[in-house]
C-alpha cells in the first residue's frame, strides 16, 4: 500500500526538509516539535552543491541566494604562520564543477525559509510545543510511517531495537562571532578558512545577514557533561589555551580576548539500524557525525529528500528497508572521509611537516576532484 501521511519528530533542519520533500509526492505529514517557536538556534552553517541542488529542487535556493555569501575559495591555512597550505576553489568554481552552489549562511536563515516554505504547504501541518516522550504523538490522522528527526538525543530512536546510540566524541568546539569591521586583517572576508594546529582547528567565515565572522575552534577534549552549549568554565578555558600551544599569538590573542565563549561539548551517534519498517530516522538522529568535514546538515537534507522519494513508490516497510540500504554506505563513507580530515587536521611533528608537503603539491583542481563524490552528489529521484 502507498504511504499516505507520515508523522515528523522534530523541525529541524532534517524534519521541515522531510516535510517538504514528501509533500512534492504528494504525501502528507504532521510534524511534532518540542519548542514552542523555532527561534534562533546555533551559528554559521557551509551548505555544499549536493545539498543546495536539493533545496533548488524544492523551491527555496532562491530565497536563500539573496542572502548568504558563495565564497570563492575554501582556505587550508597554517594556524602557526598563517600561510596558505591549500586552496578549493568555490563561488563559480562551485556552479559548474558540481552543477549547484556552495554558501555559507546562519542557520536561523535556512531554519526561517523551510519553516515559509513547509507553512505555505497545505499538506504540511506543524504542531509546536509537543514533545514526544514514550510512545507516537497524537496525531490528527493514522500515520502509515514515523521519522525520528529528534537530533541526536533522539527519543524515538529508543524504540528502534539495535538502533544507534550517542556518546561523546572526544571534541569540544568553543563557538563566537567577531563584527566584520573589528576583525583582524588575517580573517578572509571572501573565503571560507580552516586554520589548523596540532589538537584543534579554527573555522571562520563571514556572515552577510549579521555582518559579522562565524568562528568554530574545535579541539581535542576530555570533559563530557551531557550539557548542550554553555560558557566555559575557568578550567575549559585553560584546557583551549593549552590546545592552542605553538599557535600564532594573533589567533591565541584574539580567542583569549572573547569575552563571550560557547563552550560546546561535540557527540555522535554509533553504528546502528536505522529503521524498522515502520519507524524512521534521519539526519542527526541516525548518525550525528563529527563537523570535520561540514556535511551533518547536508547529510540531513539528502536523507530527508531521498526518503521521500522511496516511500513515493514502495510500501512502508520495503521503502524503509531500501532506504537504509541506500543510505548508510554513503553516510559510512563520510564519517570516514570527517576522522582523516580530523587526523589530518590536528597533526603535529613529523605528520603535520608531511601533510603539509602533500597540501603544497596538490593543485587546487586536483584537491576539488577529491571532493566530487560528496558535492557533485545526485540525491535518487522516484
Ligand atoms: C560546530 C558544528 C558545526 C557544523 N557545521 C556544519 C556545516 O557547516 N555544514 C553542515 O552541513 N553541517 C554542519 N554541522 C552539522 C549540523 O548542524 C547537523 O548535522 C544538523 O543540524 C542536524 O539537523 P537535524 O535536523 O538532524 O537535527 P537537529 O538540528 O538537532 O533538530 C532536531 C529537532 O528535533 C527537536 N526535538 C528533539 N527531541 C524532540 C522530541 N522528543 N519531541 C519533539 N521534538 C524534538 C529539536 O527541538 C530540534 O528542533 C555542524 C555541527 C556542529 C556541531
């Protein structure tokens, strides 16, 4: 029997993009939020071609094209002398190598243009201020499917027997901004940048919608408390000073000068079934993943877009099945790509001297052909 209404956990990125892509299926869903508005949440967010050509799809690239910013380059830097180690080309680079977009954004800003999007839909219907607990939510009709987009502390992956679970995944990202005009000269305005040193790593780009930088430091950390974003404790703060030893004094100043820090604790989920023919999950739910390689929320909107399309054609439980079939070698390979890049990224001695001879050889075509399977991506249609 073909699906015909399906009931959402959670609107975020993974579940309004469920609701969209089901409903140019002609599917219709309920989606279950526990906020009771979703206001601004989190920070600056890279979206990749594979996911922007899914947006395009759906009817919202336009909207969020007038906004963000499409950089030029994505930058490899040296977080000690701050030399350029490597350069992939973005901004019309990106356009025609991988036939869609690369930009950097707010995350409030995609949240805000699904949000339109799905509430303009009249298949969509949001319910805020619900929580799921045990058991489905009440919903106004039978669903023939459940998607757990509850993140990863998901409570419906609970009830998926084998399902993942999470747990701490040894990072921590200390998390602020910087208005554009006190920014230090060494801040690229037009590109992404990745400074990296031995135990952690520094992201920056520039915002167009709050005219300011996106900072992310990532380190190596050994304090897990289950607490989502808070300031850092003296003692946090000494653990990134000492992440950041050997680093260029212009980064350690301008880290050690923020008065407002997020310190943010970094899980993951582990391996596990996805679905059981009758339940779901996607995006951060099914495989929270390490942010080294930008791709969570893309993997989220690939998910979401991919699973519409199998349950257009398919009943529920073959859907579910090819689905995850589909799906986890793609994700596995990811995961693989983000722990080299942490490697990578945060070596030191011997193995950082040779990482940076190998970045000095690459050219930047050769370095943006490394990245094709992941951008050039073509999520499967029906
Ligand atoms: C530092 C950092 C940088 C990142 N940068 C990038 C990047 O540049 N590019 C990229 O693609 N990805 C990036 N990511 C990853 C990306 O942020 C996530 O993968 C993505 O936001 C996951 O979206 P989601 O919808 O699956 O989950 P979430 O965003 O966690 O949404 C889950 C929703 O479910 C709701 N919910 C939870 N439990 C319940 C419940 N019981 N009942 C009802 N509702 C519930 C929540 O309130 C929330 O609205 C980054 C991640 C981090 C940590």
């Amino acid at each position: 029997m073909p699906v015909d209404h399906a009931v959402i956990i959670g609107a975020g990125i993974a579940g309004l993009t469920a609701a969209l892509s089901l409903s140019r299926r002609g599917i219709s869903s309920e989606i279950f939020e526990q906020a009771d508005e979703l206001t601004e949440v989190g920070a600056g967010l890279q979206l990749s071609p594979n996911a922007s050509r899914i947006l395009a799809g759906l009817g919202i690239l336009d909207t969020l094209s007038k906004i963000w910013l499409e950089p030029e380059s994505i930058r490899l830097i040296s977080g000690s002398s701050l030399r350029q180690l490597a350069v992939v080309p973005a901004g019309k680079f990106a356009r025609q190598r991988w036939g869609a977009p690369y930009g950097v954004l707010h995350r409030t800003t995609l949240q805000k243009a699904l949000l339109a999007a799905v509430e303009a839909e009249p298949l969509c219907r949001l319910h805020l201020g619900m929580r799921m607990e045990a058991g489905p939510p009440p919903s106004e009709r039978l669903a023939d499917v459940v998607i757990g987009a509850d993140g990863v502390w998901s409570k419906l992956r609970q009830s998926i027997a084998g399902g993942p679970s999470p747990r701490f995944s040894g990072n921590i990202a200390y998390r602020f901004t910087i208005a554009e005009d006190e920014a230090p000269g060494f801040l690229d305005r037009t590109s992404v940048s990745a400074f990296l040193g031995g135990s952690a790593h520094l992201v920056s780009y520039p915002l167009k919608e709050t005219g300011s930088f996106n900072m992310v430091a990532i380190t190596d950390g050994n304090i897990a408390p289950q607490a989502w974003q808070s300031e850092p404790t003296a003692e946090q703060r000494a653990q990134l000073r000492s992440r950041l030893a050997g680093w260029n004094a212009a980064i350690v100043s301008l880290l050690e000068r923020q008065p407002k820090l997020t310190f943010w604790p970094l899980f993951e989920t582990t391996s596990g079934a996805w679905q059981d023919g009758r339940a779901v999950l996607i995006g951060d739910a099914a495989h929270a993943m390490m942010p080294f390689a930008a791709q969570g929320a893309a993997m989220a909107i690939e998910d979401a877009y991919e699973l519409a399309a199998c349950l257009s054609d398919r009943p529920v439980a073959e859907a579910l099945a090819h689905f995850e079939r589909h799906r986890a070698p793609r994700i596995a390979k990811l995961r693989q790509r983000g722990a080299f890049n942490r490697f990578a990224y945060h070596a030191r001695g011997p193995i950082r001297i040779g990482r940076d001879l190998v970045l000095g050889l690459k050219p930047p075509q050769s370095l943006a052909a490394d990245l094709d399977w992941i951008y050039g991506y073509r999520a499967m249609r029906p």
